[in-house]
C-alpha cells in the first residue's frame, strides 16, 4: 500500500572510476583487509593512514578514497588489474613500498591471519616482487607489529 502511495525512487548506481595507480593501490589494501572475511577497524585505520602518508591527503580525503577503491575491489571483474596497473606504472621501489603497506594492514590488528597472509603473496607475485624482496617487508611489518 505504501509503495504505491510513496514510490521509492530508483537511484541508478553511480559509475566507478576508472582504475589509476592510486586508485589501485587503495584497492589492493581493502583485499587485504577483507581477505579473512573480519574488516575491523584498526585495518581501516590502517588503510587510512597509508593513504594519507602516500597521497599526502587529509583524513576526509582518505576516507572517500578508500570508500572508492572499496566499491572497485567489490565490483573488480579482473581480481589481477590492480596488480598490473601498479607493476606498469610504478616503479620497483614504490611497489615495495606497497609490499610493507600490505603486511602493515594484516598486522594492524595485532594478528596475522593466514588468509590475509595469502593474498598478500599473491599480490607481491603480481607485482613482481623478488622472494628476498617479499621476505623483507614481511619481517619488518612482523616486526614491527610485536
């Protein structure tokens, strides 16, 4: 009866951006983050942080960043774009960069979870990374996570 009286307005979803190299890093994040099913809050304080020391941007800016690549990760078709659009456009430095960025995500909570620990090693093979290289930024964050 309600609906008739009041038609609800059906909103067309907004188009999603086409993926850059930040956009793709964001989105790399948010996998991590949701690897192990548990996106908790120190993981999205974590992504915010990063993206704000990586972009030089605000909180607020973070925030609708990482809303974004949330929106891309969920709706990704190619799981493997983001991965070549940073193995393309960004150097071996930066992508090493991410590599730490990525282990600081699974350890913010306090826990590495073998799920997210898993996809972070996907991601590192996709960027090319060498296995000295992954290693190395997974001792670190580990590291540093204790």
């Amino acid at each position: 009866m309600f609906e008739r009286l009041f038609p609800r307005k059906k909103r067309d979803p907004k188009p999603l951006p086409q993926p850059d190299s930040q956009l793709a890093l964001g989105a790399l994040l948010i996998r991590v983050a949701l690897a192990d099913r548990q996106y908790k809050l120190a993981e999205v304080a974590a992504i915010d942080r990063i993206l704000q020391a990586t972009f030089g941007i605000g909180p607020l800016e973070a925030a609708k960043l990482r809303a974004v690549c949330t929106d891309l990760e969920m709706h990704a078709a190619d799981k493997a774009e983001f991965a070549k659009i940073l193995r393309d456009e960004v150097d071996y430095a930066e992508r090493m960069g991410l590599a730490h960025a990525m282990w600081q995500v699974v350890m913010a909570d306090g826990e590495s979870h073998s799920l997210e620990e898993g996809v972070v090693e996907e991601i590192e093979t996709a960027l090319g990374l060498s296995e000295e290289d992954c290693a190395a930024a997974r001792a670190a964050a580990l590291g540093a996570g204790e």
